[in-house]
C-alpha cells in the first residue's frame, strides 16, 4: 500500500448536487477520482463513497433543497477534504427539515432506517451543524489518518464494529421445521 501526501488531495473539493437521486453517481464518481488521484487508499475511497450515498439519499429524503427553491427542484451541496494531517471529512448540506438526523432502530425486515448506523460503523466521528439560512450540515470524519498503515482494516473488521442481534433474539422469527425438507 502507498503512503499518502495529503496535499496531493484537492484541500476542498465541493459540488452541487440535484436535491434527488439525479446527482449522487456523478457526485460518487467524481469523489472517487479525485481521491483515488491524491493517493488515499481504495479502503479509505470505499468507506467515504458509501458515505457520501448515504449522506445525500438522507438529504434527499429528509431535507429541503438549499435556498428557496421547491422540493425537487434544487440542490444540496456535497464536499469533501483532506486537510493537511491527512484526516477526510465528508460533508453534505440541505436547506433543512422537520427531523434532526438521528440513528434509527429499524426493524430487521425494514427497507430503509440504517444509514446513520452504517455511518457511525464507518467513521470515525460524524455530527449536525446548523448554518446559515436554516441550512443543516451532516459532517463525517471518514479517516483520522490516510497516511495510516492501518487504514485497508476497515473494510475487514466492519462486521464486527456492527451490533446485530443474533436471530434467536429477534422477536416472532420463528423458522420452526421450514428446513425440515430441505434434507
């Protein structure tokens, strides 16, 4: 694995993206060239993708678009840096909601609710700043240090940082002698 010069990496890459799904692979693309392009390790460029997804699927669901316009018709703004230290921040900026994005606790048949855990598996810290103008701003530090040798760990370890009950635990799951004839 390469080492990383931080500096490589465009100190602050930011873009607009339509308040819907209409911008998140370009905004994923465009995420993964830049830092694959300074030298940050492809675990590192997977985990701050996937977060990237997830912040703006949220921004899309639960947020208003920036500035005054109707909910579909703007945009909401994604960035993302690597600051001299070598620590990655992702940030995703809405113009707001009637909820505060809080982890859920979906149920295990749930089609959605997860994303706000799958991030706290990943990062090593994330929170909500309130802006200007009612703007809401999710940020995330995907990686303290890409310089870390450590860091292709992520990936392989993300298992065991997710706490899933065991299936016994789950409340009317009851497979009974469905298996049975299957033998």
């Amino acid at each position: 694995m390469a080492l990383v010069v931080a500096q490589e990496v465009p100190t602050s890459s930011s873009m607009a993206v339509p308040h819907g799904p209409a911008g998140v692979g370009e905004a994923r693309q465009r995420m993964r060239t830049q830092l694959r392009t300074g030298g940050v390790a492809e675990a590192v460029i997977d985990d701050a993708v996937l977060i990237l997804s997830e912040l703006l699927s949220n921004a899309c669901r639960h947020g208003r678009p920036l500035g005054d316009a109707l909910a579909g018709d703007g945009d909401v703004r994604a960035a993302w840096r690597v600051d001299p230290g070598g620590r990655l921040t992702v940030e995703v900026t809405d113009g707001g909601g009637p909820t505060r994005p809080v982890p859920a606790t979906p149920s295990v048949t749930a089609h959605g609710g997860r994303g706000l855990n799958i991030i706290t598996a990943l990062a090593d810290d994330w929170g909500v700043r309130d802006d200007v103008q009612g703007e809401v701003t999710v940020w995330v530090v995907v990686q303290k240090d890409t310089h870390d040798p450590h860091a292709e760990r992520r990936r392989s370890d993300f298992a065991a940082r997710i706490t899933a009950p065991p299936v016994s635990a789950i409340p009317d799951l009851d497979f009974g002698d469905s298996f049975d004839s299957l033998d």
